[in-house]
C-alpha cells in the first residue's frame, strides 16, 4: 500500500490490490443488534457472524488470502506423512529466518504449548516485555511465572516513541540477578505487542537482548506472529533500515533468537502455525510432542492446502507493499479519531486501532470491565465488533480478586486487504458518536465466568438499564437511519 498525494493535496492511501471476489454483509437494525448482544451475553466472541456488519475482533484468520495463494492449494500434496507440500514450506521458512529446524502445529497457541512443555519448570519464570493471554495462560498452567519488563513509556496510552513494545534492558538485567538465570526458563520477545497497541521492537532492542541472553546462556524465543508489521516500523520509523531489504532483516532477526514461532493465522495470511529453531538438542525434544499433541511431523495438524497457502503468505510478507495496509488504515482510523477527540494509543501500531477506554469510560471502575462495556457498547451502536483488551482478558488471583490490567483498550483489528476507506469513516463516525455520548455506558458484572481464559467463552449482563438507554439516544440521534 502507498499513500499518494492527491491533486486536492491530501495523503490518501491507496490499495496496492484489486478486489476479484466479494462476500456480503449486513448492517442489522439497531433493535436488533441489541438482542444480540443481549444473546451473546455482552460478550462479542459470542456474536455470531450473521449479525455483524464489520468484524474487527482480530486479524488471526479472517485475512484475505491473495490469488496465488488460492492457487497455490491447487498443487497440494495430500500425504499423511512426507507430503512435498511440507518440504516446499520447510524450504520458505529456512530462507526467511535463516533457522535449521522447522516443526509444523495448528496454531499458534499449539506452538505455546509445546515450547512451554519443553522449557517451564514450576515455579519457573518467563521474562518477556508483555504477555498474551494464551502465552500466559501455558505458561501458568505448568507452574510457571510471567514477569514482564517492557519500558515504562510501552503502557503509556499516549507517547511519540516510536518503539514502545522494547524490553527494558536494565530491568531484564536486574531480573537476572535478581531469579538467578537457572530460575528462568526462558526470555520472550513478542513483535507488535498485542495487548497494549501493538508496539513494536526496535532491532537494537532485539540485539542487545540477544546479546545478554547469550552471555547468561539464557534461551530466547521470539513470537514472530505480528512480524510482518514490526518489519513495517522498522522500516519506516528507524531511519539505519530504511534502505535494508526485508529479507535482510528477517534474517538478523532469526540469527538473535533461539526458537522463533508464529501464529499463520496472523503471519501469512493462512491458518496453521509452526516453530523455528537452529538447537539441535531442543529440535529433538519438541519434534517427540508434535505426534503427540498436534499431528505427524510433516503436517502438524493442517492441511496441507492451508500449508501450500501459508507458504505462498510468508514469502508475500516481504513485501511492503502488501504489509503496509494494515499499518497506514490503522493510522488513518487513529488521526480521524484523534482528531473527533477520541482517545486512542499513539503512536499509532500494527494489528489495529487500540481505544482507550479508560478514558473513554472514566465514569466506570476498572472492576466494572470498561473496555469489555465499550466494545459491547459499541457493537450495539454500529454493528462493528471489536475485543476487549483489559481486565476481562486478565484472570482471577488465587484469592478470587481481580487482576487489573495496565491498559483497559477497545481493539479494532483490521484483517489484511478486508475492508475500504468508507468503512474505516463509518467506524470513526459512530465511535465519535458513542464518545459524545459515554456517560450512557454501563458496566458489566459476569453471569457465568470461566475459569481460564474468560474473555473467550464468559457471559455477562449490564449493571442497570444502560443498553436500553443508548438505543433510545441513537433513535433520538439517527432515527429510522441503521
């Protein structure tokens, strides 16, 4: 993607990609947009697709897949064990990191669990500059410990650094000594941190990481699943790579860590996922789980039509013109916003636009689940579904408290080559709308809360009347209008 200058004299982005084949969607009635929400108990997971106009949940799985993507599906090589189809992807992945070993899973997730398997002792900590939900929760079910030491600027809503997902590198110094290195099973760098805007890593930060894990004799993985946009800021935002290829910078990255896996959901623009390594003695180790738990070694648990695709995706993630879009309209949507006075995370990052909803619903404690109130909120107010990125993805203390999270954040991910300019203005209008109108936002008390992982499957029900009262406003507002 490009932004061109216009005649008219505005930077307008323009698509590097035309649209061959389109899927409907409906823009549902406001009254009925409110029972649905009411039926998913206020949960937007819980949502189903049919009554969604735009779906900026997440951008795992739902990205547009390119022609030779589709065509590449054609050739697979349907084996249960020594499919060529697997060979061809080995292949892509060894030329991007530069790494020996490749082992395929399902996901992402399903990556988290085997390398957590193989490193997590209880008791254990895993040192990282911020967790993710499903990363944590691995890690805490074998008994370990997360302690995250992103720099202090990362959970600030509002700053003009450019790299605000960096480890900081005196607190990962006074964390070694502080657990003694045999107490950490491992050092984690996440591209594009998910949970608090999708900042990215500077590549001095990886280095000088990679460099004190070596010296400790510490492992050090890299969750390469937002890779494609942390390649996009670095590019643009470190003026040393402006003029370095791609490939050359996956290639340093790969030569820094010690296991690198990724969701193909996110990178690649497919489904399936898969782990990277150059250490023999841990390649053995891991390979001996994925029967186990995922599949047999040359397909993992996908099919191969998804492997074909996904290896066609990672080479298209070299490309900055096909992984610049999400960046440029997750920047476009924040300075409209920014603009309306709504508050969002700056700079803006990869994956999507990050509302703060702290501020938004100052009026609500964090108890009261703000950012899981607003994304509900904001469904009911214009069909969008975005996620709640704050305390309800947090879980419970031992004692039954809550853990409030750093940043209570609306997300509105944008999937690669989905959606158009106009939608992106619709999205802006009625959220601008919703900010003039915040104070008629509720909280939400849980009804039937899971466990783990809560945010996936809890139901909820409003405190009060608060869904009844913005809809009267919005038909105030909008009238017969959806």
């Amino acid at each position: 993607m490009s932004e061109v200058k216009f005649f008219s004299g505005e930077n307008i982005p323009l698509e590097m990609h035309k649209v061959r084949m389109v899927q409907r969607v409906y823009l549902r009635e406001i009254e009925e947009r409110a029972k649905a929400i009411n039926e998913a108990g206020y949960n937007t997971f819980l949502l189903r697709n049919k009554d969604i106009f735009l779906d900026m949940l997440t951008d795992s799985g739902v990205n547009a897949m390119s022609e030779n993507q589709y065509a590449s599906m054609l050739q697979a090589d349907d084996s249960y064990a020594g499919s060529e189809t697997y060979y061809r992807l080995e292949n892509v992945l060894q030329d991007m990191f530069g790494m020996k070993h490749f082992l395929p899973a399902h996901q992402g997730r399903a990556c988290e669990h085997i390398i957590s398997r193989l490193l997590v002792k209880p008791e254990s900590t895993a040192i990282m500059n911020y967790h993710f939900t499903t990363t944590k929760a691995h890690i805490s079910a074998l008994g370990g410990i997360v302690e995250e030491i992103i720099i202090d600027e990362g959970l600030e809503i509002n700053s003009n650094l450019p790299f605000k997902g960096n480890l900081d590198i005196n607190k990962l110094k006074a964390s070694i000594a502080r657990l003694g290195k045999e107490n950490i099973c491992f050092v984690r760098i996440e591209a594009g941190t998910n949970l608090v805007g999708g900042q990215p890593v500077s590549m001095q930060n990886m280095r000088e990481v990679s460099r004190i894990c070596r010296e400790e004799g510490l492992t050090l993985v890299y969750d390469a699943s937002l890779l494609s946009d942390n390649l996009y800021f670095i590019k643009t935002r470190d003026p040393d790579f402006k003029d370095t290829d791609i490939r050359d910078i996956t290639r340093e990255i790969g030569s820094m860590m010690d296991i690198i896996y990724f969701s193909a959901r996110k990178l690649g623009a497919a489904r399936g996922g898969g782990i990277m390594t150059s250490d023999n003695e841990m390649f053995l180790k891991m390979r001996e789980m994925i029967p186990l738990y995922e599949g047999f070694l040359t397909y993992g648990g996908m099919s191969v039509r998804e492997m074909e695709a996904m290896a066609i995706g990672l080479q298209e993630s070299m490309d900055m013109d096909i992984i610049s879009q999400t960046p440029i309209f997750v920047e476009v949507l924040c300075k409209e916003l920014l603009e309306k006075g709504v508050p969002v995370v700056t700079p803006p990052g990869g994956l999507g636009c990050h509302v703060d909803a702290r501020q938004f619903c100052a009026h609500l404690p964090q108890e009261q689940y703000p950012a899981g109130a607003l994304a509900a909120a904001f469904y009911l107010a214009s069909g969008v579904r975005g996620m709640e990125r704050g305390t309800l993805s947090e879980q419970r203390n031992p004692d039954g408290s809550e853990t409030l999270a750093h940043m209570e954040l609306l997300r509105l991910a944008f999937p690669k080559r989905v959606f158009t300019l106009s939608q992106v203005k619709y999205v802006a209008d009625r959220l601008t709308w919703l900010y003039q109108n915040r104070n008629l936002i509720g909280g939400l008390t849980f009804e039937e809360e899971p466990r783990v992982l809560r945010f996936f499957f809890g139901r909820l029900k409003p405190i009060g009347n608060w869904p009844e009262q913005l809809l009267k406003k919005f038909r105030e507002d909008f009238g017969d209008s959806l």
